[in-house]
C-alpha cells in the first residue's frame, strides 16, 4: 500500500509501538513495514492545486479583459466581424447556443472521465468550463424574459436547481459547490428584493439572515448522511454550511444588527453580547470537533475563536492597552485551557492503564501464612 510522508510516518510509528508492547512480533513487523510504501512527492495534491491555479487565473484573466476598455472593445470588434450574425441574434438565440456549448462541455468531461477515471482534477476543471457557460446561458435567458421586475433571485434560484441536478447526475462535488454558492447568493438576493431592498427583512440585517441560513444548511448536511444519492455531497455542505455560519457571525459581531448607517452611531461596547455569541459558538465547534473527532468542526471553531479575540483586541484594547499586557491576558488563559485538558487527557487515557498493570504478588510468607 502506498502511502503519503504524514500517513506513512504514523502508520510506522504504530507498529514500532505495538513491539514496544509485544502486541505483534519482529516477525509480523517487518511483514507490515514491506508493505508499506511511501510516496516521496505527493503528486496528487500539486495536480489538484495546479488545476486550481489555472482555474483561477483563466478567471482572473477573462475579468481583466472586461475590465480592460481597450480590450473590451478589440474583442468585441473581432467577434463582431467573426460572428457577427451570432451576436446579433435574440438574446434567447445566445441563450441557447451558450446552453447547448455547456450541455456538449459536460458529456466531454463525463466521457473523459468514464475513460480515465483517475484524472479528476482535469475532468473538475471542464466541469467548471461547462458551469461558467451555463451561468452565461441563464444570464442571456434573464435578458430574454426580463420585465424589468428587478427579481433577478429567480434565475440564481433557476441556477442552483440546474447546478445541483448537474452534480447529482455528474457525481461532481465542485458542481454541487456551485449549487451552494448559488443558493446563498438566492436567498440573500430574495430576501434583499422581498424586504424592498432595505437594510431588514422581519428585522434582520443580512449578517444575521445568513446566520439562520448556516445553522440550517449545517444541519440539513447531516441528513444528507441518511439519503444516499446525497451522502457524497455531505462533507461539503457541511463545510459550506460552517463557512456561511462563522463568516456572518463575525461580521455580526462587528456590525450587530444594524443597518450601514446606524452601526456609525454605536459604541462597540453595545456590540459585545453579538462577540460573545459568536465566541460561544467558536467553543461549541471545538467541544464538538473533539469530541467526535471533527476536523472540520475543530479548524473552524480554532480559527474563528482566534479570529474573534483578535478582532475585540483591536476593537477595544488596541489603544487603550499595552499590548505586552494583551497577550499576556492570552497567553494565560489558554495556559490553563491547555492545563484542564492535559489533566483530562491524563484522567482519561493514562488511568486505565496504570489499573491494567498486574498487581505485585504478596510475599511467600503471608501465603503460608493464609
């Protein structure tokens, strides 16, 4: 079995323990240890973030050519003389063409995938070709049928359903994050329109909508578990179900819920309840991640807990308190976190052993004695 540098090393490690402990013998080791390898370099991974990269730079690069006049308008010169009749056709001509391009993008990336199952990266990234045609196709579609209404949110909500039904069919987690995405994007557009494009919707702001919505996609992710079509696509709604949560609660605790003009008008010390619950949180996620072993749950509560103290320090203390004295006050708490979980961690794991150790046999005399 092949195995990475960090899976390689513990997996060593643990057999090394286990003739520590006689569990197995030198014989039974040394079997094991041939038939682990490791990989030297893990290739898969600099695939995966060179598909990434490129991924983002070809995005990067078509936003810099709509941002560029020039540009812009060389490219709209060459394709108006190249496709001139195709431009100006209806825009539900476009609408069509771009749709039936992304329908033939997705059969390419199903068959090179059904050809060469182990290029997933490559096959990810025509996906993500056929969702940005399909994303202009649902545009051109909005400017066919618009009525100037302003609910632009139905075609985000038509997007979400066509991306989700896509990575469903596909078996892809990147489409089915597109779908996420979009379905963040709808609800906070539709709440936007159905509340007249205020700063409230049944009094709340936005950074508190979407801390209802990340409550609630978190834990639709973990029925996902039961259904079995969805379970694939669990992990990554909860990921993203944490990431709407803990990004929107630290906004709230900046902001609370007020509107961008009122919040100019509001001492943080107002704001402080919102810091704690975004804290209370953060500790809930690392309590869970522990105890059952989450790492998701674990990396998001660590890094928004930090996130959440250092962004109250430059709130309140930045000014008014040295930092030496800041990072004491830190650097002493989390001294007696570690401290109660170190002696937890001893009571929990250290204890059993010592009651499994063999009791000491009583002296020859005491046994003729009884």
């Amino acid at each position: 079995m092949i195995f990475n540098k960090k899976q390689g090393n513990f997996l060593l490690g643990v057999i090394d323990k286990w003739v520590e402990q006689e569990t197995i013998s030198q014989e039974t080791a040394a079997r094991l240890r041939e038939s682990v390898s490791i990989r030297k370099f893990d290739w898969k991974k600099l695939a995966k973030y060179s598909f990434w990269v490129a991924i983002i730079c070809l995005v990067i690069s078509i936003s810099s050519i709509f941002a560029d006049r020039i540009l812009r308008r060389l490219l709209s010169e060459l394709l108006s003389k190249l496709l001139g009749l195709f431009f100006d056709a209806h825009d539900l001509v476009i609408c069509l063409f771009l749709a039936l391009f992304s329908a033939g993008v997705f059969y390419l990336g199903m068959i090179r995938r059904r050809k060469n199952p182990e290029r997933i990266f490559s096959t990810e990234a025509i996906f993500f070709i056929g969702v940005l045609l399909c994303a202009g196709s649902i545009c051109f579609l909005g400017k066919a049928i618009d009525t100037g209404s302003g609910h632009f949110s139905l075609l985000i909500l038509l997007a979400t359903l066509v991306y989700g039904a896509l990575g469903l069919a596909l078996s892809s987690k990147l489409i089915w994050a597109f779908s996420i995405l979009s379905l963040g994007s709808w609800f906070g557009t539709e709440t936007g329109y159905m509340s007249g494009w205020g700063a409230y919707y049944l009094g709340m702001n936005y950074p508190l909508r979407f801390v209802l919505f990340g409550i609630v996609l978190t834990a639709v992710s973990f029925s996902f578990k039961q259904v079995r079509p969805l379970k694939d696509f669990s992990h990554s709604t909860y990921v993203f179900g944490l990431l709407y949560l803990f990004i929107a609660l630290w906004i709230l605790s900046i902001f609370g819920n007020y509107s961008d003009s009122s919040w100019r008008h509001v001492k943080q010390i107002e704001l402080l309840h919102w810091g704690l619950l975004f804290a209370i949180a953060a500790i809930a996620a690392i309590v869970y991640g522990l105890k059952y072993d989450d790492y998701t749950s674990r990396a998001f509560g660590i890094t928004f807990l930090f996130l959440n103290l250092y962004t109250k320090y430059f709130e309140f203390f930045w000014d008014a308190t040295h930092k030496a004295i800041f990072f004491m006050i830190l650097a002493i708490s989390f001294w007696l976190i570690g401290s109660r979980a170190e002696k937890i961690w001893t009571l929990e794991f250290l204890k059993p052993e010592k009651q499994e150790q063999p009791k000491p046999e009583p002296p020859e005399q005491e046994k003729n004695h009884s």
